[in-house]
C-alpha cells in the first residue's frame, strides 16, 4: 500500500514536470519570436526611419532584446 502510493506521488512529479517544461518551452518560442519581430522591426527602422530618429529607435529595440534574452534564460 505505502509503495504504491510512494510511485503515484512520483509520476505525478513527472507528470507536472513536464506539464511545466512544456509551459516553459512554449512561453521561450513566444520570446523568440518577440525577439525575432524586434529584430526585423529594427532592420526595417534602419532601411527607412529619418537618421535623427533611427538612434533612438535602434536603443529602444537594442534595449528590449537584451531584456527578452535575459528573460528567456531566467525561465
């Protein structure tokens, strides 16, 4: 009785490690790909902003990756 309990109590361990992993991997790809838009946002910035402009665009873009990417790794 008490070992079967022991092995349900494991595979529910699993199960929501998983369930978290899964959480976890889906919420990095949504980074990525917030990541990936900045980036293609800031190429378009570059090809067409007015160069007074683009400085700051290029900060404010530059800025926000390195928080997503800080994100990503702390999840």
């Amino acid at each position: 009785m008490y070992y079967t309990h022991q092995q349900n109590m494991h595979n529910m361990d699993v199960h929501q490690i998983q369930t978290s992993w899964t959480e976890v991997t889906a919420q990095q790809q949504e980074v990525d790909e917030v990541i990936w838009r900045l980036d293609s946002l800031q190429q378009k910035i570059f090809s067409s902003a007015p160069v007074s402009s683009r400085k700051q665009f290029v900060i404010l873009c530059r800025r926000k990756r390195r928080f997503l990417c800080h994100y990503r790794i702390l999840r």
